[in-house]
C-alpha cells in the first residue's frame, strides 16, 4: 500500500484521547451508517446526532443528497461522520462538504473499511479532516467497490438487495 506523504489515517483504539458526549455530533451517512452509529451511541449516549442521506449515483459515482438534518450548533462541537466503507470518497467528502457549510469546523471520519483511492481522493479535498480506519484494501473493482471489502454496506447492514 502506497499513501500519499501527509496523509493521517488512523486506526480506532489507537488514540489516547477521551471525548466527551456533550459536544459530540455523531453523524452517520444513511443508511449503513446508522448501524455502526448505534454502537458509538451505546458507548456515549449523551452525544448529538446528526443524519446525513446520501447516495452514490451508479453510473456517475456521484453522492446525490435526499436528507440532512444536523444540530444548529456544528461549530461549537466535534462531529464524526460514520460511513462504514470509505470506496470512492465522494459520498464522504460530500458529507463533510454539506457540515462545513453548515459551520462545522472540527470534523472526523470513522469507517470500517477503507480504500486507497478512496483516501487520497478524500484527504486531496479535505486535508483538515482525519479518518479513522480499522482496515485498508488496496483496489476498487469495476464498480467501485472496494475489494475484497463487504460489498454494499447498506444492503449488507439492512439486508436488503
């Protein structure tokens, strides 16, 4: 695997810092995102939450937004945006387009699954942000799916076709 210099990719557990819930925004990209968003809830339950409804476009790749519905304070808080499967980037870098213009500032990204391609396009359009990972795969297939990763997340987690 080969990474851009600069690049911050992180792997969850390795940080030393706490947060606390009262100025958290969890903010999951629907609908795959909910699931892993659920168990961050579980563990702060005092944070705010924040849902983003995007989808990418299939023949495009592009994120097409249908919902956003955010705390009006994003600027005061730290806000992680939960997409489990970082592929292409588009849709996560559209989510953290969408927060920015509504003032956010202090910004995070936690996925499950990771592709490099994915990484350099997001961290080329949003160097301030940093993701969180638990894994990198090196290639996306004709779709854009990372391989091998776990197909469509939404589908996987809803269990729908």
């Amino acid at each position: 695997m080969q990474l851009n210099a600069g690049m911050r990719v992180a792997a969850i557990g390795c940080s030393l810092e706490r947060i606390a819930g009262k100025k958290l925004v969890i903010a999951p990209i629907l609908r795959a995102g909910v699931s892993v968003a659920e168990g961050m809830l579980d563990l702060v339950p005092t944070a705010r939450v924040a849902h983003i409804g995007l989808y990418r476009e299939p023949e495009t790749l592009t994120a097409v937004e249908y919902f956003f519905k955010a705390p009006a304070d994003l600027a005061e808080r730290l806000i992680i945006v939960v997409v489990p499967v970082l592929a292409t980037g588009n849709t996560a870098s559209a989510a953290v387009i969408r927060l920015k213009e509504r003032g956010a500032h202090n910004v995070r990204v936690v996925c499950l699954i990771a592709a490099v391609a994915g990484i350099e396009r997001f961290r080329a359009a949003h160097p301030d942000v940093p993701i969180w990972t638990a894994s990198i795969d090196e290639t996306l297939d004709e779709k854009a799916f990372i391989v091998p990763g776990l197909g469509d997340a939404g589908d996987r987690a809803c269990g729908t076709r």
